[in-house]
C-alpha cells in the first residue's frame, strides 16, 4: 500500500517545527506524493503562526514541481462544546482542517467528556479530519465516534508520529483501526510532520493497518484524485 497524499503537515510556521514549505514540498516531491496539505497549528497554541498567515496562504502556489498544495489548518479544540480556535468566518476558506486535542488548550477530562467533544467537533461542517485522537490521555468510546464519523462523512486519522511522541499510542489506533473497519469509517493516514524528514513517512501507521488488514477502499488520501474527490463530496 501507498500513501501519495500527507493531509497533516507542519512548516516551520509551527516555531517548534522545522523546515519551509518549499523544502516539505522538495521532500514531498522525492519521496513520489501527489499532493500535501499544509495544516500548521491554530493560534490557542503558543507556537502557532499568527492568523493572518491562514489569511494569506492564497498568495502561495497551488502546484510546485508537480506537487500539489491544499491550505489548512491544525484546529485546536477548546471545549467539550467543540469550539475551534479558528474564526467561524474563515473556517470555510480552509481546503483541509484537522480539529485535534492538544492539552495546553484542553486539560483532559473523563472517558465521556472526551466522546462528547468529538461527537460536537463532528458536527462542524468544516472539520475534515479528527487528529490523531489515540492519545492515551483523551480515551473515548470508540465505537460511538466512529459510527457518528461515518453518519457524517468524516476521517479519522491514523497518525504515523504519534508512534514515537505520544507513548501509548500504538494500541489506541489499533483499536481505532479494527473499529472503523468494522463500521465502515473512512480514515486517513498522516506523518503530522515537524521537519521536512518526516515528510510522506507513514511506515508504522501501514505496518499497524497491514496488521488489522484494514480495507483500502476506505482510506482516502491513496491518491490526490481520491482525495480530491471526497473533499468535493464532503463540502458538496
């Protein structure tokens, strides 16, 4: 299996991350994709790029040598209620947004407090995907999230860096996989890269689906074509 999409990538916009654009799309372009997403975090956290830089991500190129380039954002969730940190009004102009729990902007909470929020944050016409949500401190019903994405044509995301930053993680998105299989859940498959190393490198995430036998049919970043397709289908 082969990934040619990354839907969830930092530039060096993130100050804790590494690397421009133009060096995640030269990586991107090595290492054979069709298309990244550019997902730098919203502004709650504190190394987030200010907000006019969602503003302006228009002015930059939408192919580089062959590469495409989708605009987006790493959305913060606030509040059980799946309030985002992105302005309601400019959360249409984002092609891609991953809506994901970092605890400098949401302490965790008990098992159905975190299902609650996801099931809130699902609701959000706008939100693409959840991210990376095996953390091991926000636990949640599974099950009921990953009927209430399916309900509403959303991804779940298994994140590749999460392997090696959120310790703990591997089993959380092994039963995360097993359950959207079951149901029928569409997912994608990131790096949530922070330098441009890390671009296009999915190897434990297709190591764990390879494990699960999880069917392709259902992972929507494959391909730029698939993905494009199902953007289109999600924003109608």
């Amino acid at each position: 299996m082969k990934i040619l999409v990354d839907t969830h990538t930092h530039t060096n916009c993130s100050t804790h991350a590494f690397g421009t654009i133009m060096e995640n799309l030269a990586m991107a372009k090595k290492r054979g994709l069709e298309m990244l997403c550019m997902t730098d975090h919203a502004p709650a956290l504190p190394d987030a790029p200010h907000i006019w830089h969602f503003q302006t991500m228009h002015e930059l190129p939408r192919e580089v040598d062959g590469v495409k380039l989708l605009f987006g954002v790493e959305a913060n969730i606030l509040d059980v209620q799946g309030h985002l940190d992105i302005p309601e009004s400019m959360q249409d102009q984002m092609e891609v947004m991953v809506a994901s729990i970092h605890a400098p902007c949401y302490p965790p909470k008990t098992v159905e407090e975190h299902t609650q929020t996801w099931l809130h944050v699902l609701q959000n016409p706008y939100v693409t995907i959840l991210g990376h949500s095996g953390h091991p401190s926000f636990p949640y019903d599974y099950e009921t999230v990953a009927e209430a994405a399916k309900k509403y044509n959303k991804c779940i995301e298994i994140n590749n860096h999460s392997f090696s930053v959120r310790h703990g993680s591997r089993e959380n998105c092994m039963k995360i996989a097993e359950v959207c299989k079951k149901i029928g859940t569409k997912i994608v498959v990131s790096s949530d890269a922070h330098n441009s190393f890390q671009i296009g490198v999915f190897d434990h995430a297709l190591e764990l689906l390879k494990e699960v036998d999880f069917p392709e049919e259902q992972i929507m970043n494959l391909t730029a074509a698939r993905f494009t397709d199902y953007l289109k289908e999600l924003r109608g």
